[in-house]
C-alpha cells in the first residue's frame, strides 16, 4: 500500500518519473533548482524521448553550467562549445558535488559525455 506524501509507489507521469531520477541523482538539489532543472528535461527536444535517468542527468549538467559557471560568457568571448565546457568544469563539477551528484571526469568531458 502506497503512504501518503511518500515518492514510494509507480509514478503517474513523465514529470514525475523524470523529477525521482533528478532527485536520485541530486538529493542536496535545492527545491528551485531541482524544479528548474526538470523544467528543462522536460522542454528540451532532444531529451523527450530519452530514458528518465539521462533525461535528469543531461539537464541537470545543462543546468548546473549555464547557472553557475562562467560558460555563456565564454561563448560569448569566442570560445568553442569544448574548449568553455572544459573551462568550467571545475566549478561545474562544484556544483554537481554540493547537491550530491556525480562529477564529470575529464575523461567524460573529452568525449564528449553529459551534452543535452
């Protein structure tokens, strides 16, 4: 029997099915954060059709570097899309850490891993 207020129990959309992967990969994920965050999974076309776990970790990373890096600057300035990301990924990888996520290697972000 499924409790009242608990994430037990199958999920009755994609929203929710993508927001239990957001907060399974992110449980320190601020409540604003997170909801942005699935925001995104859920507006992004590339990412309707993907399993619920990528769906969560491609946004969350897609999020995590336009909010809280410098990358859009960095695009600004001229810089190639894998020359800013790799810029960032320190404080990409902060971030990721503070909420309880994985980072991404270098390796990772070499080839090309983790893009919404």
């Amino acid at each position: 029997m499924r409790r009242i207020g608990s994430d037990e129990g199958p999920p009755r959309d994609r929203r929710e099915t993508v927001g239990r992967a957001l907060r399974r990969l992110a449980p320190r994920m601020p409540a604003f954060e997170h909801e942005a965050t699935l925001d995104r999974a859920l507006a992004s076309p590339g990412l309707r059709g993907a399993a619920p776990e990528t769906a969560a970790r491609l946004a969350l990373t897609a999020y995590a570097r336009h909010v809280f890096t410098d990358y859009d600057d960095l695009l600004d300035e001229g810089y190639d899309r894998d020359s800013a990301r790799h810029f960032v990924l320190d404080d990409l990888n902060e971030t990721l850490r503070a909420w309880g996520a994985a980072p991404i290697t270098e390796e990772a972000a070499e080839d090309g891993e983790n893009r919404p």
